[in-house]
C-alpha cells in the first residue's frame, strides 16, 4: 500500500466518521425538534385554553355589567315616572292651597265688608241719635 492509499484510506475512513457523526447530530437535532416542536405545542394548547378562560371571564363581566345597566336604566326610568307623578301631585296640591286661601281671603273681604257696612249703619244710626239728642237739647 502506497503513502497515496493510506492517505486515501484514511480520509475515507475519516469521512465515514464524519458522516456518522452527521447522521448522529442530524438525528439527535430532528429528536430535539420534535421535543421542542411537542413542548411548543402544548404551550400553545395552554395559552388557547388560558385566553379562552379569559375570553369567557371578559364576557361574563361584560354580561353582568350590561344587566346592571338595564336595571340603572329601569330604576332611572320608574324613579323619573315616580318625580313626574309627585311634581303633578305637587302642583295639584299647590293649587288646591292657592283656592282655599283665596276662598279664605274672600270670605274675609266679605266679612270686613259686612262689618264695615254695620258698623257704618251703627255710626249713622248713632249720628242720628245724637242729633235728636242734641235737637232736644238732651246733650246740651
């Protein structure tokens, strides 16, 4: 065997070393992948579930918060139609007082008129008097 062969040899052996250590690295690299790509994958699966959990909650607080709302607005609208009723209660009763003061202030201008008007006929009934008197000279 020539210096030539030996060398030949020997690089051949040493590229079937290398290509053993190719397929090795190459296989333990494709192992590895698929560890990754598995370990990856369920990530994933859990990140799915946790955003659809989070969905759910989001939706769930959304539908709580928009029944609440219907019911403010419920509350508001009875509350306004119950202020309506009590302003409309309120004037009623206002003008209900209104009449019955002025009802009372018209019985009293109707009895100070009614006591002006005697004590008018007193005063001439008196003056009356008092001339008699004096034309008889009773005062005198």
């Amino acid at each position: 065997m020539s210096i030539s062969d030996g060398i030949y040899f020997q690089l051949q052996n040493l590229e079937s070393h290398i290509q053993k250590d190719v397929g090795k690295i190459t296989a333990l690299s494709k192992s590895k992948r698929k560890q990754f790509e598995g370990k990856l994958e369920e990530k994933r699966k859990e990140l799915k579930l946790i955003h659809e959990n989070f969905k759910e909650d989001i939706n769930r607080h959304l539908q709580d918060y928009r029944s609440a709302l219907e019911g403010l607005e419920t509350h508001h609208i009875e509350l306004k139609g119950t202020m309506e009723k009590q302003k409309a209660s309120h004037r009623k009763l206002l003008l209900q007082v209104e009449e019955a003061l002025e009802a009372q202030l018209n019985d009293a201008q109707r009895r100070i008129a009614a006591i002006h008007e005697l004590a008018r006929g007193k005063t001439l009934q008196l003056k009356d008097v008092i001339s008699l008197c004096l034309k008889d000279g009773i005062l005198s």
